[in-house]
C-alpha cells in the first residue's frame, strides 16, 4: 500500500486509497459487498463481525439496525476498482515489461537484485523451485519449456537462505502450528504428533485469524468510545447536580442569615426602645429640676431685695411672707434600665450563638467520625437525642452544659412561632384501654421489665430536668438553677409570657420529650400537698381545665395530706398510702406508658398510665401551698 501511495503514475487512483479501505480490517477491501445502509466491508470481515447473530444485525459504521440478515451481495464496481489500485488489472500482453518496470522501480529504492545465471542483469522473478533469481532473458525458458510449468514463481526475493530449512536445506512448504515455526518436507518426520498445514493454508487460517483479531480490537474500540461517552455524560451530570446542590445550600444559607440579621435587628430595637423609655424619663426629671432651681433663684432674689428694704414694717411684713414660702431639695428618683430586658436580651443572642457554633461543631465531627469509620454512623443514646424544646431561657445564671444552651438557644428561636401555631386542644376519650389483646400483653410485658429493673439500670435513661421560667406561675418561686420550686404568698410580678399558667400553682420542665425511654427523680422536701405528672404542650394554661390530670392533656400523681390519688381526664383513682420522699418517673414514648414509682432500696410502684401519646409530653408540677416545696433530682447521665 504505500507503494501505492507514492506511485506518481495513477494519482486519481491513489486519491481514493482511504475511501476503498475497510473500516474494520483497515486494508483495501477484499471481495467488498454493501450493506443497505450504503457502507462497504470486506465480505469475510462483516461474516466474522455477525457471527453467531440471529437478531439485531446493524452496520459496524453507523450502527444503522436491521430487521432481518440482509442479503450480501459482491460489488463489481467497486471490485474493479480495488482492482485497478492494486495494480491487478491489465497484466495481459504488457506483463513483462510492468514486471521490468516495477523491478526498476524497486531497484531505485533498493540495492539491486542480480540474476543467478548473468550475475549482472536485474533479476525479475525468483524461482522457489530452483532457488535462483532470473532476468527476463534467463527466465524465458521457464515461460517457453513446458518443464517449467510446475515451477513456483514469485517476484525478486533476496533471503532465499532464510526460505530453506537449515538441516535438510530444502524449501518450507509446512507449517507447525504447536511450535509456530516453518518446516521442510523432511521435518515432517519430527512433527508427525504437531498439527501441520501447507505455507498457504496456514497463511488463509493466519489471515483469517487476524481480522478476526482486528474486528474484536475495532469492536473493544468502539466500546471504549462508548464507555468514555459514559464518563464524559456522567461527569456532567455530577456537576450539574454539584451546581444545583451549590445553590440550594447557598439559599439556605442566605435564610440563615436573613434570620440572624432579623434577630439583630430585633434586639438592638428593643435595647434602643428601652435606652428610649429611660431617656425620656432622665428628660421629665430634668425639665422638673430646672423648674425648681428657677423657683428657687427667684425666692433668693426676693429674699435679696427684702434685705434692701429700709422700712422696718415693710420689711417684716415682707420677711415673713418670704420666711413662709417653703422650698424643699431637690430630689433625682432611681430610674434604672430593665436588666431583665437587658440579660434576656443579650442572652437570645449569646443563646443564638452556641447554637450556631455547636451546630458547626457536631457537623464538623461527624465528618470526621465518617472519615475514621466509613460505612458506619454513629447512633446518639436515645435518652438525649430524640428531645424537643418550647420555651424561652429565664434571666438568671447560666448553666454551663452545652447540651442545655444549645436546646435553650432553640426553644428562644422556636418559642414565637410555637406560640402563634398554638391551637386549644379538642378534649377526646382517655386512650388507656384501646390497644388490642396482643398489644395490651406485650405492653404489659415491657412494663414488667421496667419494673423488675434496678435503680442503677434505670440511669441509663436519666434526663435532667430543669424548670422553665415562663410557665411558672405569678406565685411560684423558682431557686437552686431552676431545679427547686416553692410557693410565695407574695405575687412575683413576672412578665407576661402566653405560656404561663394563670390559675394553678403549676410550672412546666424546660425539657419536652417525643421519643425515647426517659427518667427523672422529684424530692419531696416539705409539705405533701402537691402533684407530679407530665402533660402536652397544648394544655391549657388558665381555667378549670388547667390544671394537672384535669383535662385529657396531662397524666399525674397527687399528695393531699396522707391520700394519694392518679388523675387523668378529670377521672380520681384512689392509691394505696406510700411512704416515700423521692418520686422516679419512667416515660416510654413508644411504649405508651408512664410509670410513677418510690425511690428507695428497692422501687415500689405507685401507678402506671398506658396511652397514645400523640404529642411532645413535658414533665409537669403542682404545688397547692406556700408550705410545699419539690425538688429536681440532677443525676449523671
């Protein structure tokens, strides 16, 4: 072929060498035939290419499909034409002197092949029977003489020796293909076990071989192609869900920070107004005390200008009129800014803060738990991670747990929105009794389970509660970090928050649990008028239906005096007496149940509540007089 190409005496031919190569076997075509599609293939490459199809046949080229084999049919054209290229055409009369010429030809490019008989003229033809090389003058006997005509020529070639076998020195004329090397007649002998085969047969079987070869390299190519089409498509893709990703955390974020920003605006307005209020107040004073000096300048003067008088009864006179006016110091009243507003205040923000720094923290250590353990996530206890909180953070000391800022700081962001969202709850039937038989006793089992546990086991699902301010009543006193609470004949003047109770002696757990096993200890210090329990958030917070066990939204155990009774839905059961000072209260969200017991050597039940639980329940208290006084028990979870 490139003989071909740098023959300058058929140009137009040579310009159509790439349009007459196979696509798959990448040389000139051979026996080409045409597919419907128009394309052109080696007939024994497109047999080989659909070998072993008996459906979906397509072009190698444009992977055009067809219904059916399509009928195959040589192209004589383009046969021809192949032909003509390859210099096969038209070796009738002008044969030697082509063969002249292309031995010229080589011998311009290549040192010169000398015939055998001359040693001088170029030699034209070999004779692999005689092992010589001739000129046209001495070839012409193997043309003319009919002993000749079995002889085998070819054209010049110059490793004759390398042509013979260098043991019998006879001409190759086998192949073996178990030790893939070329043999004599002789050698056969040696081979008699090798699979053997003629020069020529194994030359079609290698041929075949190897455009067998190049149509599985021209399919893998192909799917190579696809598979980098695969990669380049899927790379897009991962960058445009990337981008979208990118945008969606960049609205997020700018929700964040117009929530932040609203939340500074809304601080600073209400320092501003409260800077206002007491700036107003300063002026009013002000504008008084320089009326009072003025009064008072004025009686100096008169008093001045009495001392002047020389008529010892108009100076009396005058002198008592002026010894009558009465003056008096002045007096500058204690204005103060609120410090509530102020610490309240400047806590949401300080609130808000931890909760964007331990946000950031926890995600920053997951990442790197993911990274030390990949595969596998770490589950928080159950006891502290399935918790929710309502209620704004009472001015007072700050707890140093960062667990409890950070559910602090949630519940002064959420607390407004809670308190909008706040519906009066619709009073149902008691949910006790509605679980089916297999329900009931698997209930039932689990409770014993609870029960059988010691207090130690019981830890496990501690929770420490703490009281939350703006629930409390107006009477009650909340001391010791928010964990002991008290009645006060004296109203406290808290400020109006829509969560506090208005009738009852009640305050609320800051905590509020919907998951989860939880477990909390009340000491009873003084007095046993008093409730514990736990109720919705939605219950409500004036009226009869108020208070605990009253209504269909609260669960609790009462002391009045020496009688111990369960309420719930306004429904009293009677208990038996227990003596005991330290009340442990077990919640099972999941379970449905709640379980008052005494705290002691060893836990004596007091009585248990199964129900549905639809909301977040939170623990809940009820003093009856200023003699009471219950404690939270702060345990180490």
């Amino acid at each position: 072929m490139a003989g071909l190409a740098s023959s300058p005496s058929e140009p137009g031919l040579v310009a159509l060498e790439e349009e007459l190569t196979c696509s798959i076997c990448l040389c000139l075509f051979s026996s080409p035939v045409t597919v419907p599609c128009g394309h052109n293939f080696c007939s024994s490459c497109l047999e080989l290419c659909w070998a072993g199809l008996s459906a979906d046949f397509s072009c190698p080229q444009c992977r055009a499909t067809f219904a059916g084999r399509p009928k195959l049919q040589k192209n004589t054209v383009l046969c021809r034409v192949v032909e003509q290229l390859g210099g096969r055409a038209g070796l009738g009369a002008a044969g030697e002197e082509e063969e002249e010429d292309e031995a010229a030809g080589r011998g311009a490019q290549a040192p010169q092949i000398c015939c055998d008989s001359c040693l001088q003229a170029p030699a034209v033809q070999t004779c692999l029977t005689c092992t010589a090389s001739f000129c046209s003058e001495h070839l012409r006997p193997h043309r003319d003489s009919p002993a000749f005509r079995d002889h085998q020529l070819c054209p010049p070639l110059r490793d004759l020796k390398q042509r013979k076998c260098p043991q019998h020195n006879k001409l190759f004329e086998f192949f073996c293909d178990r030790h893939g090397t070329c043999i004599c007649s002789l050698c056969l002998l040696g081979h008699k076990l090798c699979p053997t085969s003629p020069l020529q047969v194994a030359k079609a079987n290698a041929q075949l071989a190897l455009k067998k070869r190049l149509v599985e390299l021209h399919n893998q190519s192909e799917r190579a192609t696809q598979a980098m089409n695969t990669v380049k498509t899927n790379q897009s893709q991962a960058a445009e869900t990337a981008s979208e990703k990118k945008d969606l955390i960049k609205n997020e974020f700018l929700e964040i920070k117009v929530l932040i920003e609203e939340r500074e605006t809304q601080a600073l307005k209400a320092i501003a107004d409260e800077e206002k209020r007491v700036s107003n107040k300063f002026d009013y004073i002000y504008g008084v005390l320089g009326s009072k000096k003025k009064e008072i300048k004025s009686l100096r003067d008169q008093i001045e200008m009495a001392l002047t008088e020389g008529d010892d009864i108009l100076f009396l006179k005058r002198a008592a009129a002026l010894q009558q006016t009465p003056t008096k110091d002045a007096f500058v009243p204690l204005i103060e800014m609120d410090q509530n507003l102020l610490h309240s205040t400047y806590q949401s923000a300080v609130n808000l803060k931890d909760v964007v720094k331990l946000s950031a923290i926890q995600c920053r250590e997951k990442r790197v738990e993911a990274k030390q353990t990949p595969g596998k996530t770490k589950t928080p206890p159950v006891a502290s991670s399935n918790r929710t909180f309502v209620g704004k953070k009472p001015p007072g000391p700050q707890h140093t747990h960062k667990e409890k800022t950070f559910h602090q700081a949630q519940a002064t962001l959420q607390v407004e929105a809670d308190t909008k969202e706040k519906k009066k709850p619709v009073k149902v039937a008691p949910t006790t009794g509605t679980l089916n038989a297999a329900a009931v006793v698997s209930t039932k089992e689990l409770i014993d389970s609870f029960l059988k546990k010691s207090r130690e086991e019981l830890l496990q699902y501690a929770a420490n509660i703490t009281l939350d301010y703006n629930t409390a009543h107006n009477k009650v006193i909340l001391s010791e970090r928010y964990t002991r609470m008290s009645v006060s004949d004296i109203p406290q003047n808290y400020n109006h928050h829509p969560q506090r109770f208005i009738d009852c002696f009640q305050v609320l757990g800051f905590q509020c649990f919907k998951r989860g096993i939880h477990y909390w200890e009340v000491e009873l210090q003084q007095n046993n008028f008093c409730g514990i329990g736990i109720c919705y958030g939605s219950m409500d917070r004036q009226g009869p239906e108020s208070r605990l066990g009253r209504n269909s939204s609260s669960w609790c155990i009462e002391w009045f005096n020496s009688k111990i009774s369960s309420w719930h839905n306004d429904v009293e059961k009677c208990l038996p007496n227990v003596k005991a000072t330290k009340i442990g209260v077990l919640l099972h969200c999941e379970g449905g149940f709640v379980i008052f017991m005494a705290v002691g050597e060893k836990h004596n039940l007091i009585y248990k509540f199964k129900a549905q639980f639809t909301e977040a329940l939170y623990p809940a208290f009820w003093l009856f007089s200023s003699g009471t006084v219950l404690s939270l028990c702060q345990m180490k979870q």
